[in-house]
C-alpha cells in the first residue's frame, strides 16, 4: 500500500498532463474523491465508494464540509460529461481539486502529494465548441 494521498497525487499529475478537457476533469474529481476517501479512513469510516464520500465527509470532518459541497454539486459532477464546460471550468475544477488534495494533507500530516504549483498541458479544444458541447 502506498503513501496517503499518493493515488490522489498521481490523479492530479495526469489530469494537469492532459489535453483532453473530459480527461482533466475526470482525474480532477477522482483526485479529490481519493483525498476525502483518507479522511474518511483516518475517521474510522467503512469505505464509501464514489461521490458518497461527500454525503459522509461532513459528518466526519465538519471543516471540510464547504469542499464537500463544492465537490458533490450537480452541476459540478457532469462538467464536460452531460454538459458543455469551458476550457476555464474545467481548470478551476483542477485547481480547486489540488487545493483540495493539499489541504487533506496538512490535516493529516503527510506531505502534499504534488508541491509546487501543478503544470498544465494546453487543452485541445476545437474552435467554436465547449468542452463537451457541439458546434
């Protein structure tokens, strides 16, 4: 088994390594449910599989229950799945994931699991079009 947050981490990397809209937005969202799967572990939870987790995270962490908000909206879940997002949404769902990430760690004491700002590849979108979207 590997560190804490190093699945998370590794979820980031190629979320921000990628070209794809729906690809960076995917590894974003798993990156962060990864991150609140550990706290839930450090609570003694029973697992809790996919966006569950943030059904439970405020009763574990009441302090990270803003995040678990953010990360179980609607609106957020079918970003550039079932609706069109921009190139912009989707970054701002990655930077607020590594945000995320990182503040999971300082609460458990380990390292944050990508230091540093997280470089981004240029997202391939095709002119006139949304993430997502049609032209």
């Amino acid at each position: 088994m590997g560190l804490p947050l190093e699945s998370a981490g590794e979820h980031l990397r190629a979320a921000g390594a990628t070209s794809s809209p729906l690809e960076r937005a995917l590894h974003a969202r798993i990156a962060a449910r990864r991150a609140a799967a550990e706290v839930l572990a450090g609570g003694r939870r029973a697992r809790v599989d996919g966006d569950a987790v943030w059904e439970v995270l405020p009763d574990v962490a009441p302090e990270l229950g803003e995040w678990a908000r953010y990360f179980s909206d609607a609106d957020l879940r079918d970003l550039g799945v079932s609706r069109p997002a921009s190139p912009r949404e989707v970054d701002d769902l990655l930077r607020g994931s590594s945000d995320f990430v990182t503040l999971v760690a300082g609460r458990l004491e380990v390292p944050p699991p990508v230091a540093g700002t997280l470089p981004l590849a240029p997202l391939r979108v095709a002119r006139g079009v949304r993430v997502g979207g049609r032209a």
